[in-house]
C-alpha cells in the first residue's frame, strides 16, 4: 500500500511542478506580473520542490532496496515525507501579502481560460 500511494504521491507532484514550474506556468506568470514581489518567493517555491522531491526519491530508493516497513531509515524518511508535504500544504498560499493579489488574478484568469476553452 506505501508503494501505490507514494505513486500516487509522486504522479500528483509531477503534476503540480509542471503546472507551477513548466514553459508558460504559473511561475512565469507571477514573475511577468510581478518581479520583484513574485521572484524570491518563486525562489523558495523551487527549493520546496526540490526538497520534496529528494525526500520522494529517498523514500522510493529505500522501499527498492526491499528493507521492511518497520526500518527506521524508511519509517524517518516517510514520516519527513510527510511532514514536508503537510507543512507544504498549509503554506500554501503565497507568503507575500502583495502578491496573493497577483496570484489570484493569475488563478482567475486560467480558470477564465479553460472555461473559454
């Protein structure tokens, strides 16, 4: 069950790295519509994912390795895992009271998009 729901994890945050990371992404937006607010939080969104995705990978090369469950590298790593994607999600909205203006608008208007079509 680990197995199948760090996959699930992982395919989650690939996508979600896209969406805000990719060609054309939210952090382009953030960044045209406001450099200088938008940058260093933009800076250590990047750093966020790139934690996450370490302690993913950690986690997948442990479970690889075939150690059990109750390991306590695996029990350490997962329990991290966890703990920065919680951590993560609370922190979710842009530290940058600024900002969150710019991020809304960017939101709205790609919601306009995809109900335009």
């Amino acid at each position: 069950m680990l197995r199948e729901s760090l996959a699930a994890l992982h395919a989650a945050f690939d996508a979600h790295v896209e969406f805000a990371e990719g060609a054309g992404g939210l952090f382009e937006e953030l960044i045209e519509e406001s450099p200088t607010e938008a940058a260093p939080e933009v800076d250590r969104l990047k750093r966020d994912h790139e934690t996450i995705a370490g302690t993913m990978e950690r986690v997948e090369g442990l479970l690889g390795e075939g150690i059990g469950f109750d390991d306590e590298r695996l029990v350490e790593a997962t329990s991290e895992l966890v703990r920065l994607v919680a951590q993560r999600a609370l922190l979710a909205e842009p530290r940058s009271r600024g900002l969150r203006p710019v991020a809304e608008d960017v939101f709205r208007r790609r919601r306009q998009c995809l109900r335009d079509g």
